[in-house]
C-alpha cells in the first residue's frame, strides 16, 4: 500500500481509500469506547497486552517486568481469553465483520492484476496489493515449495536451539528443519569463536544477526548493501522486543528448547507491515523521523497542550499522524529514539484493534530500555491520527484518558486537527516548488511558488526528489515523487539507490563522506553531508553536474526557509 | 572460522576439493586435493571443508545457478571459486586487528582463479588429472608443489600477505602493455611475423615478446596471453631471474631474498601429499616424484639463461634418466599442447611456443627452432631492443602527475596503472576509501553483467572522502578507469574536469563526455 503512506504518495490529491471507510471506524469507534468503560471496570486480574499466553507472564511476574492490574482494552486476536475483555475481542479480533479499509480500497487493483503470476514478480506487486497488514502471507509454503525458494526476500528469527520463532513466509512449524540448519551453519561459526556476518551468491545474500539467544537472518535477492540488510534485522529484532521486551531471554535461560511461536502469535500485520516499510519508509535507514508539514502556530499549539500533559506524568506524549510526527514532548530530558518512533508508529498502525477503541497497552521502546516494560494509552483522534501517551505507571489508565480528553478538546477547538487533516492532503514539499532564486526565499510553502520551466523535473536541471536530513533534530524532509518517478517501481528503485547511497556515505573505516556524484542508467544522484545536515538529491539521468550541484544549493536554502513548517523544534534530540 | 591452531599460523588457509569424492563414511578426507596449510591437522581440514560443501548446498536452494561465493565473519574473510564444475577452490583469509586487513573479495578470488589457470596452463585440468589416476595422487602431488610454490610470491617476511586494499590500484589477470610508437610498433610486428615462421615445416609457432615486465606483442588469444604474461612476469623476464633486484610491477612483492627462503622451506618442511591418502598408499616422496617427474614450472631459480641467450629450466633437466624437454604449455583457446622456448637479449625476453604434435623427434626439432630462430630474427631482436631501450622511460614511465589512477581494458583484459611507488605516497584512508569504492563496484559491474549481459554498463561515481581526497570510478564501453586524487580542489567541477582532462590525454577521450 505504497500510495497510502504520503511520503512515498504518487497522488497526494488522490482520495485516500482509508477515508472511505471513516464513517464505519467511527461508529465502532463509539461503540467500544462504551465497552470499554465496562471492560476497564472489570479488569483487576493480571492481564498482558492481549499477545501474550499466560505463561509469559508468570515468568515475567517474577522478574518484574509486567505489573498487574492493567486494564486492557486493545487486543490483536491473542490466545488470551480474559473475563470482561471478551466482548471488545469479538469485535476488534481477526475475524472480524469491521471492514478493513485498506482492503476494501484495493479491491479494484487486485482484481485487475490478476494477469501476474511469475513468483520472482510477485514480491513487488503483492506489497502493494495484498493485503500485508492482514498478517502471514503464504501461510501454506516451506523450504520444499519452489514458489518459496523464489521469494526475494526472507526474514527468519528463530533461537540458538534452533527453534523458529518467526518466518515472513510460511508456516514456523513447518520449517523446523530449515530453522535447524539455520542455527547449525550460525553455530558452527560461533562454536569456532567468530560471527558470520554474510553469505554471498550469485544476486543473493544471506544476512545474520546474532543476539543471543536470538538469532536474526534475512535471505534476499533485492540486492541492497549488507548494512541495510542488517539494519532491518535490527529493526525486527527491536520490534520483538517491543512487543516482549528483552526478558524474554529468560524463558531460554530456563528452557533452552522453549518455543516462543506463541508469544508472538497474532503479530504477524505487524512484522509485516514494517517489512513492507522496509521498501517504502526513508526512516528505517536514515536513523531519523519525519514531520507532518504544519504552519508553526498550529505545531506550536499542539505540542503546548502535550506540554500540559506531560508535565502531569506523562513519560512521552507524541501526536502522529501515520508516520508523520505532528508534535513530540517528553518529560525531564528523555528523548526518544527515532527508531523508537518507527517501532512504535509500526506496531500501532499495523494492529487493527488499536483503531477500534482506546487502549493501554504495554509496550517496550528498545532504545530507551529493553529491559522494561512502558504503557502506552493509544486512542485515534481520526482514521490517521493518533494520540499515543507512554508512561512507566500500569495504573493510569483513567489518569490518561483524561489527559486524552483534554488534547483531544483543545485540538479541535484550536483546529489542529482540521489542518492535520488538510497537511495531508495537501502533501509535503515538491520538487516543482523550488524557489528560483533567493530573492524569493521568504515565501513560505503554503503558498507554493509558480512552477517555472527552467526549474522543472525534466531537462539538464531535472531536479525529481530529494531528502534532507537535519543531523541534529534527528528529522528529515523528503520531497513528494515528482512526475518521472510516478510509478511504485520507479519509487522503489530510487529508494534502493538512495539505500546504497546512504551505505556507500556511511559504511566505511574513514568516516563520512563528504560529497558523492553517482550516475548511472536510472539517475544522477548527488549526496552532500555537513554537520548540519545530509542532503541526497535524484535527478534526470542526463543532468549536468554544475546545475545540479546549484539546484543542490537552493534546495538547502528552501529548506532552511520552511524549516519551521517541516520540522519540529523544541523536542530534544535523541542524545545518550 | 577462528580455528585454534589459526593463531600460530600465517592467516591464511587455501583448500581444493571435489565435491563428488568422498560421500562415504569415513572417506571424508578424500575430498580433499588440496590443503595449505598441509600441517593442519585433519579434523581443522575437514571442517574447512564441511562448512564450504555446506553453504554450497545451502546456498543452492535459493540460489541454484550461483552457489555460495563470499562468507564474511567478523574475523575471517572465505572466498570460494567453482574452478571446474566439481572442484571448488576456498580461501580463508584471517583479519588482523591492524586495521591493514581490509580487502575486496574479488581480488581475492583473482588469487585463485590465477593459480587455477596458471595450474592448468601447465598440468591441463585436475578433472584431466583425476580421470587419468582416478586415486587422486597425481592431482594430489601436482597440486602440492604447484600450489606451494605459487604462495611463496605472496610471503612478506615470513607471513603470507593476500592482496589488501593497498592494492586497490592493481588489476590481477590483465596485462600490462608497453606503448610504442608507431615505427617501433611496425618493426615489432615485423620480428613477431618472423618468429612466428621460423618453425619447422608449416606449423607456424606463436610468441609472446616483452620488454622489461611490460608486453609488447602477442600472438595468443587475450586469455591465453594474461596467462602467460603472468607466468612471464612471474619467472622468466630479467627482473624474474635476478633474485636480488625486486621487481617494479606489482605481480612480484616483497623481497625475493626473504621470499625463496620462506618457499625452500616450505616444500620441505611440510609433510608429504601421501598423507591425504591416509595410509592406503606408502610411495615416498622420492618415489612419486620418479613417477610423475613432477615438473615444477613456478619453483624459484627454476630458469637461468644459457650462453646462447635461451633460458633453461633446470629441473627437467635433473629428472633422473628420463629424457625431458622443454617445458609444455596447454593453450586454452586453440587446445594444444605447446612447447615453450624462451629467448632473452637484455631487457627483450620472446617466448616462443612451438606446437608438441609437430615435434616428432623431440629435442632436436626444438633445437632446430632455437637455430633458425636466431638466424633468421637476432639482427632484427637486437635492432628492436635497442630501439624500446632507447624510448623506454624507466619504472615511472606511466606516472601522470596528480593522479593516482587504474585504467582496466576488461574486453582485452589489459590494464595500467600508477607506479607502485607512486601509489604507496597515498594517504591510507584514500586507498582504503577507493577499496571500499571498487568493491561496491564489483558489485554493480556483477549484477549488470547478471540482468543485462548485452549491455554495456555505464556508471560513474565521484566521492570526496573525509580526507578531502576525491576517489572516483567510471565505467563505460568495457573500459574502467579508478582514480584518486589527494591535491584536487574541492568542487565537484574540478575534480571532473581532472577526470575530463585524463581521459583525454591518455584514454582517447574513453571517459569524456561528448
């Protein structure tokens, strides 16, 4: 679902399919919230957070990490059966009559692609048409089906004994034995005192991450430089801990032969979906997050009433909308990590349930510590945005759902919310709004500049897309796709090319690079690192080096321009 | 693999191995053809081997067409190359922590596909080899001696050094070509067209000649001519045979002196092949060698030169009793066996290869080719010597000043580059920084190859490193050009128009724009 995640939106004025479907989320919306009223009062029992069967948390209990007496309301179909909750499951659950709106958005396309039916293709067309976020896909292959062996990329986490845990195709259970030989080659390496990194051969590679008693590993033809692959073995093996925190370990510590599969069941949209951002999402490899573009006072008006909040023992509270941040505000001087943001922003946006009623959920942000379990209150304000409070008290529930009601009031009365809605409309910078010259500069970017003919996307000065990343606010900006890369192959090609560009800035024993110029048959890519910040741009493959490295210039300068409407500042920068 | 026994070693271990011997029970070692080091004890060289069969397998089941090629540890680097459908060649080279261990994989794959093509130049394929003695002793031997002295070039001191990113400038299995002007190159041609009719009857012979360690003519196909050249480089031309100068061009590092200690020992200090045979078989050394009279075409001080100006291989001569000739070459591209007859005067060195099925009486058919040789051609060789002696511009002949440069004709496999000396005032981060460059183009250059073999692969990338050097690679029309330059200025536009200026002058414009 490429075109409903607006950084990566080809038709930023394109309907979003998911509004379709906001009169029916709504409706249910009022509906579990009075269940949930019910529910919370009958939640004085020991309760997880819907994922996990009762036996983690007796080991868990012992060591700390859960607390009880948590009202939950959130479910994502977990084993779990517990008392009042019930009624909230039936609805919120995977079978349930609530139609998904990203499924009913695509049906047209899906019925009309039915011509493809090569494998090595289907990866490509499948994360856009499946429907990824409905978790496992493929559920009936394994190591023996061919359609299998050609999937262009896996991910595996299983244990050192081991055991499989989870597998982005097929079913765990059945691929037992690949699991086997899985640890066995990680093993023997490791029995010998050293750690495999990779394999290589021919346009496949074989990536591993070790963490103990975990072991990560992603097979992949897709091609992309080993330090992203391995960064998105990071990012999985994060996402775990969100969901389990790092006590986990301790089931294997007691049992080396545990099975871990139902911990995780009911997670599959989740690792799924951040997979799928693995191809589309510029943050899971700039170590930084993005802002929704706003007019400074209406940030500042969001982030003074989060202000408020936080100040009555909120840990962090974070207004997203997707995956744009509309305003950020931590207590004392935590910080949350981008990655967190990702993490979290991912595991919210992917498990339906959260968008059918307000929840309270436990939750571990693995840069902040991977030790302990946070609560996070999470509550939809519309179809894509979401107030998301964490705090370290598994009692404060009502405390934050008042809190919530309080931001919720003044973000539509100050209308907040209303210009969020229109932000996302409206898109974010784009490539055809690039100041002439610098006598315009102080225009701002709600009233965009008149697209010149020198300045367009085609041309020796063909300027098609852009990310600038501000070093020390942890943020980047990227331009919405112009014309010449409409298409989601185009977009995924060109975020591969930025991928490697980035490895190729990043990943060497020198340090960074300053300046890159990189042409080949699909773009002129130019990468330009400061202190301040990192600038790639894409152009026309037939562009001229001096006018690119001019249209570079006046990128940087727009951007400093509007950096009060794209960025976000004031949140302290991730810095332990 | 951080074996234990790896520490008090040289780093390195290099296997050969047929995957289709030893499938049963306690016939394991019969895999193995090879093993450096040959003192490791068995079980170490069985894991080796385990694991590389291993990832084989695994590898295959995504990737059927193109089994594993690189393992990368934290600690260890494995490079595998499928040299014959069934035999595979792994090394294992260990990462100092000196921070000096870091390398491209495919030059360190180029290490084995020279020992590779330089064993078959001379013994024809191991598949040959096995279906000839099946038991594996004569591939085993062959492979001994061949292999151990191919690694004695890469001792420094008494440790192996495989090619590091101190090597970033320097292309393994190409040729170095001298360039002459366009009289030298007609009276050149004139001296090829000779030698290659002074032959007996009407078999004609073909020739390789070099100046100094650079080619300047060949009548050999360019892959057959790489294989040669190497060995040339290697053993044959003058800074070859005089042990003591160490020799300009990258094929030779070190100092030979340290060099041919470290290789005399090795042969006989390690245990014998026999042992692979784990006891089935009891023939000596001595005994083998008898049988197989082991030529050794890549041992040190192999070759001197005689008074009439012919190289002689002594070896062959020592064989006992047996009456051995020249030493015979196998050509890829034409497959034939070739006798090869080397004739220096100073700095000229002309390899004659004479075809083995038109020499029916042996000895004195070559004997008749080295007379006509220098009847008909010693005026014109002196004359043409003379003249390359004169125009030669010494060891730093091919400096241009301001770049530090790789210039690879891939199509014709020919390349030229920087003088070593030239190279070595890099700055370490800018070699390190170009390393990383090729390696990330290796990559490129492979998966072009992979999804459009018929198109030419177009690609340019200009990076300003940290140190403020600018490393630069292009690629165009079969042509690469890598470059590094330390004292450019910092724009974008000036390091380009260096590139501009560079290609021009010295690559006909090959990497201009139009």
């Amino acid at each position: 679902m490429d075109s409903d995640d607006s950084v990566t939106d080809p038709n930023p004025h394109h309907p979003d399919p998911s509004l379709d479907a906001e009169p029916a989320t709504v409706e249910q919306m009022g509906s579990l919230t009075l269940g949930e009223a019910g529910d919370a009062a009958g939640a004085e029992r020991p309760v997880g957070n819907g994922f996990l069967p009762a036996d983690f948390y007796a080991a868990a209990g012992e060591i700390e990490v859960v607390e009880e007496g948590s009202p939950v309301s959130g479910d994502l179909a977990g084993p779990s059966s517990l008392g009042g909750s019930g009624a909230c499951r039936e609805r919120s659950g995977r079978g349930d009559a609530l139609p998904s709106p990203s499924s009913s958005g695509y049906a047209g396309e899906r019925g009309s692609s039915g011509g493809s039916s090569e494998i090595e293709e289907a990866d490509d067309r499948e994360t856009m048409l499946d429907d990824w976020s409905r978790g496992k896909r493929h559920p009936d292959e394994d190591d023996g089906s061919v359609s299998w062996r050609k999937r262009k990329k896996h991910f595996f986490i299983l244990s050192n004994s081991g055991k499989p845990i989870y597998s982005r195709y097929g079913d765990e259970h059945k691929l037992a034995g690949f699991s086997a030989t899985l640890q066995a080659i990680i093993s023997f390496v490791e029995n010998s005192g050293d750690r495999l990194k990779f394999i290589r051969a021919g346009k496949h590679q074989v990536v591993f991450l070790v963490k103990v008693p975990i072991y990560l590993v992603c097979i992949s033809c897709t091609e992309e430089p080993y330090e992203a692959l391995k960064r998105q073995l990071e990012l999985i093996y994060g996402q775990m801990l969100l969901i389990l925190t790092k006590s986990v370990n301790r089931c294997f510590e007691k049992n080396p032969k545990y099975d871990m599969t139902p911990l995780l069941r009911g997670t599959d949209a989740v690792f799924s979906s951040l997979i799928h951002a693995f191809s589309w999402n510029p943050a899971t490899f700039l170590n930084a997050y993005t802002c929704l573009p706003l007019s400074y006072s209406t940030r500042q008006a969001a982030s003074a009433i989060l202000q408020d909040v936080a100040d009555s023992g909120v840990l962090f509270a974070l207004l997203m909308c997707k995956n744009k941040v509309v305003s950020l505000v931590g207590t004392q001087k935590a910080s949350l990590h981008p990655d967190d943001m990702l993490l979290l922003s991912n595991f919210i946006m992917s498990s339906e349930s959260f968008r059918t009623s307000e929840s309270f959920s436990p939750i571990c942000l693995p840069r902040y510590n991977p030790m302990v379990f946070l609560y996070a209150y999470v509550h939809f304000l519309d179809v894509d945005t979401y107030l998301t409070l964490l705090t370290t008290s598994s009692d404060s529930f009502y405390h934050l759902k008042d809190c919530r009601i309080r931001v919720e009031t003044v973000l539509v009365k100050s209308n907040v919310l209303s210009e969020v809605q229109r932000s996302m409309l409206d898109g974010g910078l784009r490539v055809e709004d690039l100041p002439l010259d610098s006598s315009l500069r102080s225009r701002s970017l709600t009233t965009p500049e008149l697209s010149s003919s020198q300045t367009g996307i085609g041309g020796p000065s063909g300027l098609w897309h852009f990310m600038y990343r501000s070093i020390y606010l942890d943020q980047y900006v990227s331009s919405e796709f112009s014309s010449p890369i409409s298409s989601s192959s185009q977009q995924k090609r060109l975020f591969r090319a930025y991928q490697k560009l980035y490895a190729s800035m990043h990943d060497n024993g020198t340090g960074t690079h300053k300046t890159q110029f990189r042409r080949d048959e699909d773009f002129v890519l130019l990468c330009w690192i400061t202190q301040d910040f990192e600038l790639y741009a894409a152009f026309d493959p037939l562009a001229d080096k001096a006018l690119a490295i001019k249209t570079c210039n006046r990128v940087c300068q727009w951007v400093r321009d509007v950096e009060n409407e794209i960025f976000l500042f004031g949140a302290s920068p991730f810095s332990w | 693999m951080g074996l234990p026994a790896m520490a008090a070693n040289e780093g390195i271990q290099l296997c050969v191995f047929d995957s289709r011997r030893g499938h049963q029970e306690g016939q394991e070692l019969d895999k193995i053809l090879f093993f450096f080091p040959s003192d490791f004890p068995y079980s170490v060289q069985l894991s080796v081997v385990g694991l590389s069969e291993g990832l084989i397998t695994f590898t295959r089941i995504f990737s059927p067409d193109a089994a594993c090629e690189v393992i990368e540890e934290e600690r260890h680097s494995h490079v595998f190359y499928q040299a014959e459908p069934d035999i595979w060649m792994v090394m294992i080279v260990e990462k100092n922590k000196d921070n000096e261990s870091d390398w491209r994989c495919d030059a360190l794959i180029d290490v084995l596909k020279e020992a590779h093509s330089l064993f078959t130049m001379f013994n024809g394929s191991l598949q040959a080899l096995l279906d000839k003695q099946p038991s594996g002793e004569l591939a085993r031997s062959r492979l001994y001696t061949f292999i151990n002295d191919y690694l004695s070039d890469f001792y420094v001191g008494k440790k192996i050094q495989v090619p590091s990113f101190r090597d970033c400038l320097k292309e393994r299995r190409t040729v170095q070509m001298l360039t002459v002007s366009r009289e030298v190159a007609i009276e050149v041609q004139s001296l090829a067209t000779v030698i290659g009719t002074s032959s007996l009857g009407s078999i004609a012979c073909k020739s390789l000649i070099l100046f100094q360690d650079l080619l300047v003519a060949t009548t050999l196909s360019p892959g057959d001519t790489a294989n040669m050249f190497t060995y040339a480089v290697l053993r044959l031309t003058p800074h070859a045979l005089s042990s003591n100068t160490s020799s300009w061009t990258y094929l030779r590092r070190g100092v030979s002196g340290s060099s041919i200690t470290a290789s005399s020992g090795l042969l006989n200090s390690r245990s014998s092949p026999e042992e692979y045979h784990h006891g089935s078989h009891d023939s000596s050394m001595g005994e083998q060698s008898n049988r197989y009279h082991m030529p050794r075409p890549l041992q040190r001080d192999n070759w001197s030169k005689g008074k009439d100006g012919f190289l002689v291989c002594d070896i062959q001569l020592n064989v006992g009793g047996l009456v051995y000739l020249a030493p015979v070459v196998w050509l890829q591209q034409s497959e034939e066996h070739m006798y090869l007859c080397i004739y220096q005067h100073r700095n000229l060195t002309i390899i004659v290869l004479i075809p083995v099925c038109s020499q029916t009486d042996g000895e004195q058919g070559i004997a008749l080719v080295k007379k006509q040789l220098l009847e008909n051609a010693s005026e014109k060789i002196v004359h043409v010597e003379e003249k390359l002696s004169r125009g030669w511009g010494g060891e730093n002949a091919y400096h241009v000043s301001g770049y530090r440069y790789l210039l690879v004709d891939t199509d014709k496999s020919i390349s030229r580059t920087s003088p070593p000396g030239k190279v070595m005032t890099l700055a370490k981060d800018s070699l390190f920084t170009l390393n990383k460059l090729r390696e990330e183009v290796d990559l490129e250059k492979t998966r072009a190859n992979r999804e459009k073999p018929d198109q030419e692969k177009n690609l340019e990338i200009c990076i300003r490193a940290k140190n403020n050097s600018w490393i630069i690679a292009k690629i165009t029309q079969g042509r690469e050009l890598y470059m590094v330059m330390e004292k450019a200025n910092e724009t974008l536009l000036y390091a380009s128009d260096a590139v501009e200026k560079f290609s021009d002058r010295y690559c006909d414009g090959a990497f201009s724009l139009d």
